[in-house]
C-alpha cells in the first residue's frame, strides 16, 4: 500500500497492474467462504480509502 500513496511516477504499467489486481478482488470476493468473506471487507475497506486518497 505505502507504494501506491508515494504515487507511480510515469510508470502506467503498475498502475494499471495495481488496478487489476483490485478488481480482481472486487470480483473474486463473493466466490469466497462466508466467514471469510464477513472477516475482510473493513480491512478492504480501510485500504480502498487509502488507496483513493
């Protein structure tokens, strides 16, 4: 996370990597189990705000 708030320069490349990998969450989050899925959301959460900021 630190990586992505010291921002990514010219380099599209991660960016676009760090973006996918989110989404990929984003999608992959209803396929988990349910006591899984309860545990991670405010910790996803907290680091989606980080993220934006």
């Amino acid at each position: 996370m630190s990586a992505i708030e010291r921002g990514y320069g010219d380099d599209i490349d991660e960016y676009a990597n760090a973006l996918y990998r989110r989404n990929w969450l984003h999608e992959a989050w209803p396929l988990l189990d349910e006591p899984i899925a309860q545990i991670r959301p405010p910790q996803i959460s907290a680091l989606d705000v980080r993220s934006r900021a």
